[in-house]
C-alpha cells in the first residue's frame, strides 16, 4: 500500500499530463459542443460548420497522450474523437432515401445556384440547366440585371415557370420551373429570407417548393436574424403536399438549427447520396470549404443523384439533385 507522500506525488499534475491535457482540451469541448447543439451566438455558431475538419484531425489529442502515456486524457480525447468522426461519417455513404438505379417513380431534377449578387455566369447556369434537363431552379442573389442575363440566354424557353423576387442587393431570389408556378403569400417574418410556390405538373400531384436564403452568420447581427430565419423555416408538408426546400442555407449539417430542421421530417439530398462532405462554397480565396448549400426533401420522395459545378462569376457551386418523387 502507498504511503500518503507517494501517493501525492502520483496524483500531482506532470509537464506530461498537461501538455497532453492541452492539445486533448480543444478537441473535447468541440465535441461537446457539436454533440451537444451547445453553439451560441457569434462565433461559436460559425465555428461549428468547422466540424468536419476537427472530426478529421481528432486522433491527433489520442495519439499525443499515448505518447506522452497519459492513457487517461486519451481516453477521453478518443472518446471526442468517436462522436465527431461518427457523426460524419454517414455523409459519406448512402442512406436509406437513396434511390436504386431503374427505382420506379417520376423524376424531379432541382438546381440551386447563388449568383453572388447577380454577378455570375447567365450562359453557365442555362448550360447546366440545358445539359442536365433541371425542372426547378432555385436561384439565389438574384438581381434584376442577373434576371435579364438569364432571359437573354434563354432561361425563359426551359423554365417558363416563374416566381420570383429580383433585388440589387444579396436579398433577390426566384424559383423557376418547366411547369407552371403559382406563387405563396410569404410566411411571417421570412420575407426576405424564403419565397414559396406550389409546382402544379399536368403529369402528377403538385408539389411546394421553397427558395432559401438566410443571411451568413458572421456577426453578431446576421447570427440573431440567421437563427429565426431558419426556424421559420415552414414543414416538410403543407396538408398533403410535401415541400422541397432548395437553395443557400448559410448552415452546415452540424449546426442545431439544421439538425432540428432535419428532425421536423426532411432528408438532406447529398447527405442520402453520400455526398454529403463535398463543399459547395467557397469556390475562389483561400477559406476552407464548407457544405452550406443543400436540397431538403420529405419522405418518400427520394433521391437519385446528386452533383455539383463551378459556376464562373459565382463563390458558390451550382448544386443539382435528381430527385425521384411516387407516382
């Protein structure tokens, strides 16, 4: 049995122990706080969509306390580890929602592209709208001068369906359709961040769509408007017709407010495919990518595939998702 001044001196705190609780500290509040939907206000809301890259670099606290045989810390920081890492790691495999090829159903191809304030490529976006025979199109910074670059490249001919909201600053935003569009009376307090139309093909049942905008959170500011305006994100279904929310969310898969909107019933299109760590913005700069773009679905719609492309003029990929609704 120890003696009282041996065992002080195996409980005193070692350069060791505390260089490994130092680099392990980092990681498990990070883990907390994603595990957790801890994330407050500025800027812990925009360091959570960060994630990804902790999750990737979480073995390093475990191998660092190995090394220094802290096996104590390392447990811990594996213990950090094992929730980031698994919570990532089914982005990048098939989920249930994911259609099997020759899968019967009525395919639904959707598009969303930011135009970073008008100034992206109009031809571009008609290419891939053209190449890749897309339904709806949600577009987001959507300036009038932007909407005239669009017709001119003959926007119109492929998607006559309109609803839209031009505007000179980020704020403009549109849906355009094949089908016919019938705009919806904009939800309180979701204005400026959402427009709703209800997609009424002469070949199936109608469908409500929703173009999604909300500010970046980067202050302060825009974290107490980016919040709200997720939250009134409206449901998966409006009696029964089922929504498809498709556009810019300014949010990741690991931030709370998505993972709620989520739980309310939707499906998050690349996530089902096993695309769902492939960053859409930015495309220019030096920043590290995030997934911040998405398309979100009821059940049982599901989806086929999905792809992203580098659109000139624009710091966001156009995303496109081709979805498979029942007949």
């Amino acid at each position: 049995m120890r003696s009282a001044p041996e065992l002080r001196a195996a409980l005193r705190p070692t350069r060791a122990g505390a260089i490994a609780l130092l680099v392990a500290t980092p990681w498990i509040l990070w883990a907390a706080l994603r595990t957790l939907g801890l994330e407050r206000g500025h800027p812990l809301v925009a360091l959570v969509a960060f994630s990804p890259y902790a999750a990737a670099l979480s073995p390093l606290p475990v191998v660092v306390a190995l090394l220094l045989r802290r096996r104590l810390v390392a447990a811990v920081a594996a213990v950090a580890a094992v929730a980031l890492l698994a919570a990532m790691a089914p982005r990048a495999l098939p989920g249930p929602q994911r259609a099997e090829a020759g899968a019967g159903g009525r395919p639904l191809v959707v598009m969303s592209a930011n135009l970073l304030v008008g100034g992206a490529d109009a031809t571009a976006v008609v290419r891939l709208v053209r190449e890749h025979d897309v339904d709806v199109l949600s577009l987001q910074e959507l300036t009038p001068d932007a909407l005239r670059r669009l017709d001119a490249a003959g926007v119109g001919d492929l998607l006559p369906g309109r609803a839209v909201r031009s505007d000179p600053r980020w704020s403009g935003i549109g849906l355009l359709a094949r089908a016919p569009l019938r705009a919806v009376p904009p939800r309180r307090g979701g204005a400026a961040t959402q427009l709703e139309a209800v997609l009424a093909p002469r070949d199936g049942p109608a469908l409500r769509l929703v173009a999604v905008h909300p500010l970046p959170p980067v202050s302060r500011a825009n974290t107490r408007a980016w919040q709200p305006a997720l939250r009134r994100l409206p449901g998966p279904r409006a009696g029964g017709t089922p929504r498809v929310l498709i556009g810019d969310f300014n949010a990741t898969l690991d931030h709370r407010e998505m993972r709620r909107l989520l739980a309310r019933g939707y499906v998050d299109a690349a996530d089902a495919t096993g695309d769902g760590l492939r960053p859409t913005w930015p495309t220019t700069g030096r920043r590290l990518p995030l997934t911040i773009d998405h398309v979100l679905f009821p059940a049982p719609i599901r989806v086929r595939r999905v792809s992203l492309h580098t659109v000139r003029g624009s710091d966001h990929r156009a995303l496109i998702a081709e979805l498979v609704l029942p007949r």
